[in-house]
C-alpha cells in the first residue's frame, strides 16, 4: 500500500472490522450496525478519502452498492440526517 493509499483509506483496526461483520450478523440488518457503519463512513469523509464505500466493502467482503444501501437505510431509519 502507497503513502497516497493509506492517507486515503478509512482509519480502521481489525477490531474495528470484526465488530462491524459481528453487529451486521445474518439477519435483518440492525440498527447497531448501521450505527456503527455511519460513524465510520462519515469519519472517513471528514479525513479526507475520496471513496469510503469502497473501503469498507472491501472490509466487509461485501460489494460497494451494498454499503451504499446500508447508508440509505440508515439514512431511512433516521439514524444519519439525510443529505
């Protein structure tokens, strides 16, 4: 990883991770992990990387639309203001 690519990933430890895969479970999704989601994808906007989604379906194993519709559904769920 390039200094360019760690200044634009999301600053996250593996504890960070594990609890996120932990809190979305295989359920419906809860609104604990969509908490903890939105904090760090608007962590990770306010430091700078260009592209959260990205980074955290790559932490998740899951594709990019995917964390863009958590991020809808949080938004729905009104646990991030829309914007």
């Amino acid at each position: 990883m390039t200094v360019h690519e760690i200044l634009r990933a999301p600053k996250m430890t593996e504890a960070d991770i594990a609890e996120l895969k932990a809190l979305r479970g295989t359920g419906p999704v809860p609104n604990a992990f969509l908490v903890r989601l939105a904090e760090h994808y608007l962590k990770a906007e306010i430091d700078g990387v260009l592209n959260p989604a990205r980074h955290l379906a790559a932490y998740l194993d899951v594709e990019r639309q995917t964390v863009l519709t958590y991020m809808r559904m949080a938004r729905n769920r009104s646990i991030i203001a829309r914007h």
